[in-house]
C-alpha cells in the first residue's frame, strides 16, 4: 500500500456442474498460485462452487449440502493465508434461496452478498430458484458461523475498501455498484456467468468500462469459462480489470484452460481522482449507510510481489489507431479557440515568431488551418522568422521552407543589430553569455512580434507549451507573452506527435520532409552561438532534462497528485532500461523545483485553449500561489531513496 497499489485478480476455474468438491479443488488451487504471486482479492465467478447451470437442481437439498460442504473445506485450508476469497455459492435463509457471493479470510466468512436483480427473459430464468435480495439484510448461520447478509456491505481492509454485486445487478439502470462507490467502496467486484451471443462482448466492456469510469473505481470481473457450456449456451470465462475507464488486464476468452487475470488497482489514484471531482463528493451526501466488515490487511505478506500491469511512460500521447483521432480533436480545439479570438476583435492579421522548431511549427499550421475554416487567406499569416546569434542553417531554412509551402506572408527581421545596440545601451558585455544575453534576445523577438501586429491590425500568436510552462522554461515578458497561446496546453511530446502527424497526413511530400526535419531537430532556444560545425549548441534537454520524463513527472503531478515518492517509482518502473534511478532522481528534483519556482509566469499567462485533462491557466485548472515553498515535496523525495520499493517490475 505504500504507493496505493492493491493487487488484485479475476480468476476464472474449471468447472463440472454440479461437483462441489471438484470444483472446490479447482478454487483451491488457483487461490494457492494467487497467493503465491502476492494478490491480496481474488474474484470468482458467480456461482462457482455449484456451477451456474444447475438449473432445477438448485432445488436439490444434496446439491445445497454439498455446497456448504465445500465451502466448509475452503474455510479450513485458507485458515492460514491473508488473502480475501470471493466466491459464488447458493444460500438458503428459511424457504428462499439467494445467489450470493461468500467473502471469506482465513477460515472466516467476513459476509455475504446477495444478487439484487434476478434475470427472467430470454434465455435467463433465474426466479425459477432465486429470490431477489436486494431488500434483505440479516444473519444467516453457515459452516457454524453467523454471518451478515445484506448487498449493502462494504468490506474494508486498511489498504482499500471494496463491494460487490452480481452480474445481472450491473446491468440494471442504477447498479448497486453506484451506492457502494459512493458509500466509500475503492474496487468493485461482480461475480458474473454472462453467456456469449454475437455482439454481447463490446457491450459489456463497453459497460464495464463506463461503470468503472462513472464511479471512479476499480472494476473486478468474473465470469464462467469453459465448464458451464451446457444446451444452448456457452460460457468465454471473460476476467477483466478496470481502473476508472481503463482496462488494466483481460484473460483470453474462450480458453479451455483454468485463468488467472492480475493486475494492481491504483486506489491512492482514484481516491485522489474522487476528491477532485466535487460532483462525486456531492453525490456522498445523499447515499445510505452501508454496514462495514473489517478484513485483515495484506501488510503481513513478507514477498515481494511484481507489478504487472505496464506504465505508460508516455500519458499524454495516445496509443494506436487512437493517435490520429485524438491528433484531430486536438487541433479542431486548438482552431476553433483561436477562430473565435480572430473573429471576436475583427483581427486583421495573425502575427507569429516561426524558429523552425516544434512549437512555433505547430503553431503556424493551427494558424493556417484557422484561416482555412475562416474562409480567409493564409496571407494574412505574417510569419517573421528573426534571425540571432544562436540561429542555425537548420532551423532557418526549415522556417523559410514551411513558410513558403504553406503560403503565408513571410518576413524576415534580424535581431542582432538591435541586440548589439541594446547591449550597448545597458552596458552589457556581448562576449558574456548568460541570461542577460539570452533573455535580451527573447525579448527582443517578442517587442518586434507586438509592434507588428500593431501595424497590421493583428494579434501575436503565442507558441509557448505545458512542458516549458511547467519547467518556467520562457522568458518572463519575452517568449513567455503573446495575445492568445495555442500550445498553451499540449505537452513537449505531443507537440511532436502532432507535427509528425501532420506531415504523415495532411501536406505534400516537400512539407512532410521539411515537418519530419523539425521534428527530428534537437530541442533549443537557439539564444548561444553555434558550435564549430554550425550545428545546436545550447540544447535545452540538456540543460533542463528530457522532455519525456518532465512530461511523464507533470501528468502524475498535476492529473493524479501523485507523490514526488510515488513519482519517482512509477518513473522506474516506466522508463526501465532507458533511465537509470540517479538520472530520474536528477530530473525529478529539478522538475520540483522548476515548478514551484517559475509560478509566478504562471500565474499571469494570456489566454489560451484548454486542450486535455492537464491545465495550468491560473483562471481554471491550476491556481497556485507563486510563492510556495518545495520544501516538503523535495523531502518526500528524499525519503524514498531510503526505502526500498514495493513492487518489482515483470
């Protein structure tokens, strides 16, 4: 639990109809490989001790016995393991008869959980055995032990709380699901034996993976495999596990074999996504008192377990087929955005600082697809390209190159003479290379930027993105100023994404060569000299670290408000075999530091669409005060190099 990691499975057994001490082998096995591999829930499917197909001998009083029986068996040979074992079983109370799910720890039954709503069409005929249970809350003496039965149970461990429902129950228009999460329940567990038609399969996830987004929670599911296949249906044994929309891990569907799906839940994350969203802190208010069941913590499993689901080192950047949709929302935002600024104040022109770097690129082809839905000319794109002591042949003849294929007004403007002279005037040593030098260049570029859009009746385009916002990595009223940021909220990597994109999609084969160069060319203000061969000198990851990791740092940051500890672990287990531990501490010492330091250009920045989930505008998404101590954040961070991880990485 020390990064709010609970690991989890969805098992999936073999099964023989009706053989409850076969099948009660089968859960005892795949228990013992679990607990072995340091999971610390397990799930079963619905009615796992009997089979779900019994169909009329559910009203069997041996079938019923035998169940118990097995049940009996389960209780004693886990009496010495910490795991928590759900598993669906039958159970009797007077003349009715319930589905149930049976939780059980060390030879104890915590509690047990009813099915809410009991299918009867089609092909389910479940109230021919089944009462419903969503009204029942009493006890119940099973395998000699009293037990609280009830679908409101909340089942509570120091690491996570969780719930369950049944199959059918998430199904219905409020799920019980939806009172249990908002009555405090992390992960949410569903014991299921849906059968397979054509098409049902989309559906569900599509289902499990709203559920789980909606109630902003772990989602664990089980359902029956191979084994239950009898008469006109036939069972996948679908395992799947859900993170707040996302699915973590899937066993193979129609496998003959015994499965076991593990993953870990982030429950520090969703808790931390919960407190964020005060419509779910709102919904708390109204929901019921659940009863809760105290569970033994895992904290006294002396393993060491493996993580095994994968960190995405890159979370900003979509995966697959998804990158070209995403790539084209996120332009059709960032145009319509600044289409509204240009017809808003009637401007004439849109003035933008083009380097031949990624940013200023992406900003110049938003720019010109903005003119293209307006149904203007992409002359009244004035691209200066400004020339200075730093620039190279590289960067100028790509700017000059993508100026001309895109056909906008292209001018060029040298700052070095109004460089030299305001040397001059403010006694500053040119042969002095430091931020003095630096910034007077920037600013420079920006004053020229502004007095033109004057003259032109236009706005200055900012190119300016998160990453270097969050790094302060802009010249305070120089880069860092314009009169509305395209890129305000697109990360480093994504920019280049984007760029890439555009060339692979959407220009001829001059400009994609020329879009492939700038996103191929090293990172760099171009604000020092070039070197001997004429080549970048003064490159910016360099100087403050690779984009990708301040890229992956920021989104756990700010998205997740994750840890500078928790950071730093998911960043080893991330960028495995590229970074190594001292250089991730390195950086993440220095993305800190950055961050609370450079708030103050934050805190002022212009206007600007919000494009995803992370936003630094000080009018909505982030509002920090700029002078903020990292004190405690940086001892965080100390303190995790003193203790050794959780996981292991797979």
């Amino acid at each position: 639990m020390k990064y709010g990691f609970i690991k989890v499975a969805a098992a999936v057994p073999q099964v023989k109809v009706g053989d409850c001490q076969w099948n009660a082998n089968q859960i005892e096995s795949l228990v013992a490989q679990a607990e072995g591999k340091g999971v610390e829930i397990i799930c079963f499917p619905e009615l796992s001790i009997t089979g779900y197909t019994c169909a009329d001998l559910f009203l069997q009083q041996h079938l019923l016995e035998s169940c118990e029986n097995a049940l009996f068996r389960l209780l004693d040979v886990t009496r010495s393991l910490n795991i928590i074992i759900i598993i669906g079983m039958p159970i009797r109370i007077n003349s009715m008869l319930f589905n149930a799910a049976a939780v059980i720890q060390k030879g104890k039954i915590l509690g047990i959980v009813p099915k809410s709503f009991i299918p009867n069409y089609k092909e389910f005929y479940e109230k021919r055995w089944f009462t419903s249970g969503a009204d029942v809350h009493t006890n119940v003496t099973i395998c000699a032990q009293t037990v609280t039965i009830s679908r409101n149970l909340l089942f509570q461990t120091s690491n996570c709380t969780f719930g369950i429902e049944i199959c059918e129950d998430l199904w219905a228009p409020i799920p019980p699901s939806s009172t249990l999460a908002i009555q405090g329940a992390d992960i949410i567990f569903n014991l299921s034996a849906s059968d397979e038609v054509v098409s049902k399969h989309n559906y569900l996830c599509s289902l499990l993976a709203q559920q789980s987004a909606r109630c902003i929670s772990g989602y664990v599911y089980s359902s029956c495999g191979f084994g239950e296949s009898s008469q006109d249906l036939v069972f996948a044994g679908n395992g799947m596990i859900y993170e707040n929309g996302k699915l973590l891990s899937e066993g193979k569907r129609f496998d003959m074999k015994e499965q076991l799906v593990i993953s870990e839940i982030d429950v520090e994350y969703l808790r931390s996504a919960r407190q964020a969203n005060i419509t779910f802190a709102d919904s708390q208010l109204s929901a019921p008192q659940p009863t809760i069941v105290q569970a033994i913590s895992y904290d006294e499993w002396n393993g060491v377990p493996t993580l095994t689901r994968t960190i995405d080192p890159k979370p900003f950047v979509p995966k697959g087929d998804l990158l070209n949709q995403r790539c084209d929302e996120i332009f059709a935002i960032q145009v319509a955005g600044l289409a509204k600024r240009i017809v808003h104040i009637n401007a004439k022109t849109l003035v933008i600082g083009i380097s031949g770097g990624l940013d200023s690129t992406l900003a110049l082809l938003v720019a010109a697809k903005t003119m293209d839905k307006l149904s203007r000319s992409r002359k009244d794109i004035i691209a200066i390209t400004m020339p200075g002591f730093g620039t190279t042949d590289r960067t100028y003849t790509n700017a000059v190159s993508l100026m001309n294929s895109l056909g906008v007004t292209m001018r060029e403007i040298s700052i070095k003479d109004a460089c030299i002279q305001h040397f001059k005037d403010i006694n500053h040593n040119i042969n002095v290379h430091d931020v003095t030098y630096e910034n007077g260049q920037a600013r420079e570029r920006t004053q020229i930027l502004m007095d033109v859009a004057n003259q032109e009746g236009g706005i200055v385009v900012g190119t300016g993105d998160l990453s270097e916002l969050a790094l302060g990595w802009a010249t305070y009223n120089g880069d860092h100023m314009s009169n509305y940021g395209v890129n305000c909220s697109i990360p480093k990597t994504l920019v280049r994404h984007l760029v890439t994109w555009v060339a692979n999609t959407s220009v001829d084969e001059t400009s994609r060569a020329t879009l492939l160069d700038i996103a191929d060319t090293p990172i760099s203000p171009e604000l020092i000299p070039a070197d001997e061969n004429g080549q970048i000198k003064q490159k910016t990851e360099d100087l403050v670290g690779p984009y990708e990791l301040h890229d992956f740092f920021l989104y756990h940051f700010i998205r997740n408000a994750f840890t500078p500890a928790k950071i730093y672990f998911l960043a080893q287990q991330a960028f495995q075999g590229i970074y190594d531990e001292e250089t991730i501490m390195k950086w993440l010492r220095t993305f800190i530091r950055r961050f609370f330091s450079q708030q103050f250009k934050r805190s002022c920045l212009p206007d600007g669409p919000k494009v995803g989930s992370v936003s630094l505008s000080p009018r909505g998404d982030w509002r920090m005060p700029s002078d903020a101590t990292s004190t405690e954040w940086l001892k965080n961070l100390d303190e995790a190099t003193t203790s050794l991880p959780l996981f292991s990485q797979s």
